[in-house]
C-alpha cells in the first residue's frame, strides 16, 4: 500500500512535447507539493496545495501547470517542454500545512528531455 | 535563496562508526527536519525537532538544535552499511507553509 504514488516512474520525451506527471496519496493529508530535484540533488518546492486550494506557486515557468481535482491528487502538466526541465520529480504530502509534521514523499519521476 | 547549508557535503566511514552531519539556516523557524535519501529514491522522514526544543532522540539517531545559532546536527552512531544515502535537513519557516531543504550530506558507510 504505496503512501504517495508517482506515475509514471520514468518519462523520456523530447524536446517541445506536453507530458504529464500524476500524484496520488492515500494518507488522508491535507497538503500535497510538487518539488524538482535538479542534478545535484537540491530541492526546490514548485507548488503546493492545501484541500485543492493552490498556497504556495514559486517562481516556476508558466509552461507548469498542477491541478488538484481532490485534496488526494495533485497532477503536474508541462507543457512545450525544454531541455533544462530534465529533473527529479517529487510529489509529497503532509497531514496539515502548518503544523508539526513531516512530509511523506512519492519515489519520484525521472524526466529526460532530448 | 537556498536556506540552509549542510556540512560536510560528503562523509566517508566505516561501519560501527557514528557520523555526524551539520545544518545551518538562516531564517525564523516553526522546525527542522532531517531526510534520508538512497540513491535512485524519494526521501524518506527521520526525525523533526521543534524549534522550542533543544535535542530529540529516535533509535540511532540524535538530533540537536541551536536556534541561536541558527544551526542543527544529526548524529548517527553505530553505523551500519545500509546507513548508506543522502542526508538533508529541511526547515519549516514561521512565515511559509513549506519546507526548505539543504544541500544534502552524501554518506558512504563502509563495511
């Protein structure tokens, strides 16, 4: 029973191509966020979203585009893609946005543009 | 800007060893977290201490914090082979609802 679960695991597309990465928790949480982890491993969130409200929107391309149907799905579109959004995926959840607790992470998706 | 730097950026031991690994940040905190990655896979949560508390215990594990400082470590004793992976701390600002991770301690434990 996956907590968090990414699909898919890996994605090789070229370049100018939409894709889309989808995120599911079963936790019950009421926060889920997208982070990218670039090639030397550091983590930057891109969005976060609390009971499918959209809170936090960092300085990401306009290209991303996340959608939260409900508060235990958090998809990620990328449209046009180009060369430097080859990266490390991360869907994550937590219980509540402010709070105490730690954030359960999916096994994120590894995105190869060429 | 990043928010907290990890040191050192790579540590090498041999099992039974205890490692130690050290985050500083540079805002005001709710509280820090530490995060284990192995290669190839999602983090995972160890520990989270609060910004009112000073050293926090789980296993192996011994984390402390100095809000004055503005600084944390991780202390793993006994290590083992499987202790292998990346390490980040992670904090959760007063003024955000998210956490901010550092750069991340690659730990190799030798057999």
């Amino acid at each position: 029973d996956t907590a968090v679960s990414q699909t898919p695991k890996y994605l090789v597309t070229q370049m100018g191509n939409d894709k889309s990465i989808k995120c599911e928790q079963n936790l019950g949480h009421d926060t889920m966020y997208w982070y990218k982890q670039d090639s030397k491993k550091f983590l930057k969130i891109m969005f976060s979203y609390n009971n499918k409200e959209l809170i936090i929107n960092e300085t990401v391309p306009n290209r991303f585009s996340p959608k939260s149907p409900d508060k235990a799905h958090l998809n990620l579109h990328i449209n046009s893609l180009e060369l430097g959004d080859s990266a490390v995926y991360f869907c994550a959840s937590s219980q509540i946005i402010w709070g105490n607790y730690g954030y359960t992470f999916g096994s994120g998706t590894r995105l190869t543009v060429v | 800007s990043q928010q907290g730097e990890e040191d050192p950026q790579a540590l090498s031991i041999q099992e039974g060893e205890n490692a130690t690994m050290n985050c500083s940040y540079k805002t005001s905190i709710n509280n820090l977290q530490w995060y284990r990655q192995n290669s190839g896979r999602g983090l995972v949560h160890l520990i989270l201490i609060r910004s009112n508390e000073r050293e926090k215990h789980s296993g192996r594990l011994r984390v402390t914090l100095d809000t004055s400082k503005k600084s944390s470590s991780l202390l793993i004793t006994a290590s083992r082979a499987a202790d292998t992976a990346s390490y980040f701390c992670a904090t959760e600002e007063t003024s955000g609802s998210r956490l901010t991770f550092g750069e991340g301690t690659q730990l190799t434990v030798n057999p």
